[in-house]
C-alpha cells in the first residue's frame, strides 16, 4: 500500500525541519547585549588590536610638539600665504555663530 501524497510530503517537511533544529549552525556575530554584560562582568572578550600612530603623530612626536601646536603651525601658514581667503572663512564662521 502506498501512502497518499500529503502524507510523505508532511513526512519530508518534518525531516528537513528535524535536519535544520539539529545542524550546528555558524554564528556570525555576538549580540550586543552579550557584549554588554561581559564588559559589565570585566571579561576580556576580544581586545582591540593595538593603535598605531598616525603619520602625522609620529611627525609631531619626533619635533617635539602637542596636536595644538602642530594645528596652530599650519593655521599661522596658512593666513601667512593667503590672509583674504583665511578673512573670509573667519567671517563666515561668525556669521554661522
């Protein structure tokens, strides 16, 4: 006897869906909140890699200057080259204000 279609098809559907609950599956990411608590708990997850510096860094680390002053160094070249261009950005910053 064979048995009716509907039936071997609700049979192969419960299979595949047996066969899918029980393959292990690859996850892709951690989820936030996971994150979250293991940063609340002090677990060490996965570290940053550490940062290396910028060659602009490593330029003002080697003259001997701050992030303020290597900015204000192009800043004061920069209104000694063009003063009526850096007039009219200082103008239109204070028009912004």
């Amino acid at each position: 006897m064979s048995l009716p279609f509907f039936l071997l098809l609700a049979i192969f559907i419960c299979a595949i869906g047996l066969a899918y609950l029980l393959y292990p599956q690859k996850k892709t990411h951690t989820p936030r909140r996971v994150v979250r608590k293991r940063k609340a708990a002090g677990g060490t997850g996965t570290t940053p890699p550490p940062k290396t510096p910028s060659p602009d860094e490593i330029m003002m680390a080697k003259a001997g200057m701050t992030e303020k002053e290597a900015i204000r160094k192009v800043v004061e070249a920069f209104v000694d080259e063009d003063p009526a261009a850096s007039a009219r950005i200082i103008r239109n910053w204070l028009k912004e204000r």
